[in-house]
C-alpha cells in the first residue's frame, strides 16, 4: 500500500498501480486502498502517509516511522511505551501507518549507523515531533545539550525558562518519541546518577559511555 501510494502521488495511473502491486480487480485494490489510508485512490495524489521501519542498532532493533518529509517516532522496540506512542504518532497526523521504508528513514539509518561507529556527533535528518508547547520546548533544548555531555532535570527546566517545573520536565523527557535523535539520554539526575529511560537504563549508560559522558553514570547506575 506504501508502494502504491506513492506510486499515485508520483503521477502513475491507477490502473497501471492496481496491477503492479498485485490486484487482479479495481475493486480489490480501491477497498484496500480506502481500509488503509481512509480515501480512495483518486483522491490520493496530495496524500501523505507515515511509513514504518525496523532500523537495527548495536543497542537492539529500533522502530522508526517517518513521513516523506521528516522522522516522527524513533523507539527502541522492547520498550513498553512503544504501542502507546505509535497510536499517538496515527492520533497527531491523522495518517495510516504502513511497512516500508522511504528517503527519511534511509537517511536516519545511516546517521545512527555513524553515530554508533563513533563518526557522528549530531544528526541533521528532519523531525517532525508535535506535541504541548512545553513538551516541545524540553525538546529543543535536548537537542542543545552538546555531545558528551549531561544535563539535570533542572538545568532543563533553568534552560526553558521554568525553574520551577522539575517534575514536568521529567515526564516531558519520558514523553520523547525519537530516542537518541533528540538525546533524552543525556538528561540525568541532580547526583550524577543516570535515572531512568524508557529503552532500559542498561542502554542509557550504553549510550552514555559511547558519547564519553558515562563513567560516573556506569558507577552509580
């Protein structure tokens, strides 16, 4: 179906695309077509939809889901959140999800391959994680924590203007959709000790000693 969208949306015929990806009948193909994406083929030319991915990693396989135009959910899959979050990801874009693979996450697969080989410091790819404004605003400044380094909670909250909303802070870093991308990893407590993360804290100090900021948080995890 991702196939076929995209062949649509690429100007191809609909009757070309019914049989190229597998239908003997229009009517087969457009009641699949509507099931999923919600609209039939002919209306489809504008459409969008979000492609998902099982992007391997040294740390476990990854889930990752994009758009043609940005990554929007990057989880590890063993973490008990994931389903949760898919269904936020299909609520905030009002679009299907399907198998499959696209430019955004070809792209996002070969800068976690170069982050986890050590050559990347900063990813480029495009995101697009909506959410509160206040979720969106400890979401940027994750990004603006440097490389090999760590924050506390409350550095966060100093940063964004909100000295007093610690405890938001957390529940916003625990709320991230696009693990590593936006390094919710380098948030740690007050002490120094590494905290929780919703991929496992084992890979959180993974993580941490692969950037060099993780050998206190090795000691006190």
């Amino acid at each position: 179906m991702a196939g076929a969208l995209d062949s649509i949306r690429r100007g191809a015929e609909i009757d070309d695309v019914v049989f190229e990806h597998g239908y003997e009948s229009h009517s087969g193909f457009r009641e699949a077509f509507a099931r999923t994406f919600g609209d039939p083929p002919g209306r489809a030319r504008t459409k969008d939809c979000i492609v998902v991915s099982l992007v391997e990693t040294p740390l476990g396989p990854m889930i990752v889901a994009a758009t043609s135009a940005a990554v929007c959910l990057a989880e590890f899959a063993a973490r008990r959140k994931l389903p949760a979050q898919v269904e936020l990801v299909k609520r905030r874009f009002q679009s299907a999800m399907v198998p499959g693979t696209n430019p955004m996450i070809d792209r996002v697969r070969v800068e976690l391959q170069e982050y986890f080989a050590g050559s990347r410091t900063r990813f480029e790819v495009p995101l697009d994680a909506p959410g509160t404004p206040f979720q969106t605003r400890v979401w940027a400044a994750l990004r603006e924590i440097p490389y090999g380094q760590t924050r506390s909670y409350e550095d966060i909250a100093r940063a964004i203007g909100a000295p007093g909303a610690v405890r938001a802070v957390g529940t916003a870093n625990g709320m991230n959709r696009i693990a590593i991308v936006i390094p919710c990893h380098r948030v740690v407590r007050k002490n120094g000790e590494t905290g929780g993360y919703g991929g496992g804290r084992w890979r959180k100090v993974a993580l941490l000693e692969l950037e060099g900021a993780g050998a206190e948080a090795k000691t006190l995890a």
